[in-house]
C-alpha cells in the first residue's frame, strides 16, 4: 500500500494526542452508558463509515466571473487521485472516487485502476457531461441534451452516457448518476411536456444499456444553466422520471440543488418509501446552489437527514442502499482541507442520528408531545461526538487532527513544486 504522507508522521502525532483522546473518549463512554449507547458499537459504525470524493472537487473552483487557482492544483485524473488518497489518509472515511467524463478520460483505464488501487482507492458512481460542448463533439448542447429537440443531439448525449458506463465499467463502478442543465431562460422558450416526453425517452434509452448490476442515479436541480424553467428541477419531476424508467433507475439529492428553506428531510423519507432514493450529493448552501462545505451552515439540517436514513435502516426498510458522495466547490480553501472537514462532517452527523432514542421519539410522536420529540432529537444532536470519530480515525491509521497534520506533512508546498501553475483555466465552474 502506497501512502501520500508518511505514515510515520501521523503515528507520531496521534501518539501526542492519544492520551488526551483517550480521556475524552472514555468520558464519553460514560455518558452514553447512562443513556443506554454503547460507545464500541458506535466506533464500529464510525470506522465502516464511507463517503466518496467527487474528482472535480479537487480542484480550486470558481463562479461565472472568476477562478482563482490555489498552488498545486491536480492536473489530471491521476494527480486527483493522489489528493483524494491524502483525503482518505487524513479522514479514514473516504476510499472512494467518483469521476466525471469526459473531464477524467484517459486512454488506459487499466493504467488508472492500478494508480487507484496502490492507494486503496476505488470508484463509486460515474458522472456524465452533457451541459458543456467538448472541442470534437457534432452537435451543440446549448439547447439542451438529452431533452433536446433535435434527435441527433439527443442521440448524441444517449451516446454519451453509454460511452461513461463503459468506462465505469472498467474502473469496476456500478452507478451512472445523470445531471442535465437542460431547461430554458424564457418563458415559451420550451413546450414543458414536450421536453420532458424526449429526456424520458432519452433516460430509457440510456436505461436500456445500463448493466444488471448497475443502478442509474438522476440528479434534480432547481436552476442553473437554465434561470426559467429546468426540465429535471426538483424530487418530483425526478422520481417520476425514476419511475417511468425503471426499478434500477433512482433518485439522487444534492442538498444545494433545492429552494431556500425546502424540507429536505422529508424528500428523503418520500424517497425511502418508494424505494426510490439512490445517494446523496452532501455539501451546504445559503441561496441556491453554492456548493459550500457540508455542514458548514446547517449542521441541524444535515442531522436531520441521517435521522431519516439511520431511521430506515433501523425500521429494516427493504432496498435501502444508498450511495454518499460530497459534491462541493472551493473557492477560498484549500480543497483538500475543505474535503477533510466535510467527510468528518458527513460522518458526525450519521454517529449523531445513531444517538437518536427511537423509542422514545416513537412514544412521544404517538403522544403528540411536540416538545419532547423534538427534545429527543435535539438530545442526540447536542451530543459531541468527536471523540468517537477521532478515535475511529486512530484505529484506522488515520489522522487525530487531520487538518494539523495534513498541514505539517507540507503536501500541498510539495505539490505546488511538482505541478507549476500554467495559467490555464482561470474561468468557468469547478
Ligand atoms: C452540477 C451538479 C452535478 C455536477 C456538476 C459539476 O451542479 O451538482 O452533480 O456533476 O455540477
Ligand atoms: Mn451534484
Ligand atoms: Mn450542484
């Protein structure tokens, strides 16, 4: 196994802080026996806790009117995968990569498998992109893809998909996740129903190629490229277009992809129930799609969503599998750091909801005693549980203090050295 940072170093500084770990931990311990939790169980769940990076989250991003690039930027697929190895070494909870094609397209996907696998890395789900014109492509999706009305931009963007499940294929992925940026700026512009009869069987189309084992993950958002209408725009245009392709074929929800003060939670208990729910694109957002640090903001909110989940898997809900992936942008962090946090994040917010007494919530739901279920969740919610996490970490071989010692290690100086900044891609998103 190849490690990006000494392993040494982080021995040596979880040595420095095991002793005082070790209190906390066991004061915690202690709590939590009183209310009945058992804190190995807990670390248990701590260790096999997995979130997967996005690719492109490696990078600095950047809005419509700038990009500023941070020293060391990975500049290619295989440079990603040595950031996310950091990512993985620091955190102890994200082995996975999730890439975006034709962004990470290589001509050897053995070769980048291999690259991978030194790390202990896999791949989770692939991604397709048909919101941008790439330099050989025929046809323009300034109009739209696979909701196009044109057939042979349809036919093009189907294509596509079908190209990136053959190379997720080979990378051994088993989910293609779908985001379209199909919609319109104009009221007329677009025939509603018209666009979303050719994305459904555009969606069916691609469904068709889409292996046994595999599932299809369809990502909702309510604008952006198109400011009127977008033709996927919110969890119920996505699952009826879930259903009306297939049982593999599933919702995705990235939680800045919704409208301010939406009841996020509840979607996800809707998708539940209809079996319908495919995995999540974790981050934070303020006013629509700000891709910020998940949990940076609406820490409760993100609780919130593990109680509906750990809820499922507590209630044995037939089919629940789905599949956790950041998908963030960083525009004044350093993104290796902001992917450290927000992994940690994910995975505090999961341990929380393990907290959560059932049934006690379930006795006071009965009872209509508003104040105490709430106070039940809040219980869990309040409680820290970083020592459970630190020390899931230190069992892992991973870091106590990620971030103290991510910087100490001088990665990213190192990187800056071996990848100069060519003062290219200084626009655009990601
Ligand atoms: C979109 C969406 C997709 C991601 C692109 C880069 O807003 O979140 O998941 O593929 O950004
Ligand atoms: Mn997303
Ligand atoms: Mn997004």
């Amino acid at each position: 196994m190849k490690y990006p940072i000494s392993p040494d170093l982080v021995a040596e500084k979880n040595d420095q802080l095991t002793p005082d770990l070790q209190k906390d931990y066991d004061a915690l311990g202690e709590q939590l026996e009183r209310r009945g939790l058992d804190i190995k169980a807990l670390i248990r769940q701590a260790e096999d806790f997995d979130i997967a990076v996005p690719s492109w989250g490696t990078g600095t991003g950047g809005t419509r009117f700038a990009r500023f690039p941070g020293e060391g930027e990975p500049r290619n697929i295989f440079e990603k995968v040595e950031d996310c190895a950091v990512i993985n070494q620091m955190s102890g909870c994200a082995s996975e990569i999730s890439p975006h094609f034709p962004w990470d397209k290589v001509d050897d996907f053995s070769e980048l498998k291999a690259h991978s696998s030194q790390y202990g890395l896999g791949w989770s789900s692939v991604n397709s992109n048909t919101f941008q014109d790439q330099p050989d492509q025929e046809c323009s999706y300034k109009y739209g893809s696979l909701s196009h009305a044109d057939a042979a931009v349809r036919e093009q963007a189907i294509a596509h998909n079908l190209q990136v499940i053959e190379w997720g294929k080979q990378l051994g992925s088993k989910v293609i996740t779908v985001w379209v940026g199909d919609g319109s700026n104009h009221p007329g512009q677009q025939h509603f129903q018209r666009a979303f009869e050719r994305y459904l069987a555009s969606a069916k189309a691609i469904y068709q190629g889409l292996p046994e084992d595999w599932e299809m993950h369809i990502e909702h958002k309510m604008f952006e490229p198109a400011f009127y209408s977008t033709v996927i725009q919110d969890w119920g245009s996505n699952i009826l277009a879930a259903m009306e392709t297939g049982e593999r074929c599933k919702s995705l929800v990235d939680l800045g992809h919704h409208a301010p003060n939406v009841n996020i939670e509840m979607i996800v208990s809707r998708l539940i129930q209809f079996k319908k729910l495919g995995g999540f694109h974790f981050n934070d957002s303020k006013y629509g799609d700000d891709d910020l640090d998940s949990g940076s903001l609406h820490p409760y909110q993100q609780f919130l969503i593990f109680n509906e989940l750990v809820d499922a898997e507590y209630r044995k809900q037939p089919g629940f599998a789905p599949a956790y992936m950041l998908d963030q942008s960083h525009n004044v962090t350093d993104p290796i750091e902001s992917l450290i946090n927000s992994a940690t994040e994910v995975q505090r917010s999961f341990i929380k909801a393990l907290l959560v007494d059932r049934k006690a919530l379930e006795r006071y739901q009965s009872d209509n005693d508003a104040i105490m279920a709430s106070n039940t969740l809040k219980a869990a919610f309040n409680t820290d549980v970083s020592p459970i996490l630190a020390m899931a970490r230190k069992n892992k071989g991973a870091a106590i203090d990620s971030l103290a010692t991510y910087r100490a290690s001088g990665y990213r100086q190192q990187a800056a050295k071996a990848r100069p900044d060519t003062g290219g891609n200084r626009s655009g998103i990601v």
